[in-house]
C-alpha cells in the first residue's frame, strides 16, 4: 500500500480538548479521523498533535492533505 485509503471526502469537524491526539495518516482506523492501530500492517504512522486550549479544528480524512492532520481543502479535487 503506497498511498492512503480515502476514508471520507469531507473534514471532520470537531471541538478538542486539550491534548495529545494521534491522527491516522493511513486511512484504516476504525475510528476515524484518529489512529486505532490499524496502520501496523503498513508503512504508514500517526501523525501526533497537540492542542493547547479547547478548540474547533477540521481534520482531513481524505488523507490526502499538504498539512496533516488538517483539512487543507484537497478532498475537493480528488
């Protein structure tokens, strides 16, 4: 597997409290849009991200974007 699975052509939109997350760049987790695991079979890994203060982000789950984990807009075009 070279490239990631699309998992949704649109963001997820979420408000996030402050933490460490682990966005999945492989596009298999379960629970989308962060890593379950299911990238252990690829050469795939998460990419890990903190959030300071409670915020809304939009996260890309295409996959696909310049700026992992977020949405850069390039869901549109695939």
């Amino acid at each position: 597997m070279n490239k990631p699975l699309i998992a949704a052509r649109v963001p997820a939109q979420i408000t996030l409290k402050p933490g460490t997350f682990a966005w999945c760049a492989c596009g298999r987790s379960s629970s989308q849009p962060f890593c379950d695991g299911s990238h252990k079979a690829t050469k795939f890994t998460p990419v890990f991200f903190k959030i300071a203060e409670e915020r809304e982000v939009w996260l890309c789950q295409c996959k696909q974007t310049k700026n992992p984990p977020y949405c850069d807009g390039t869901h549109k075009t695939l």
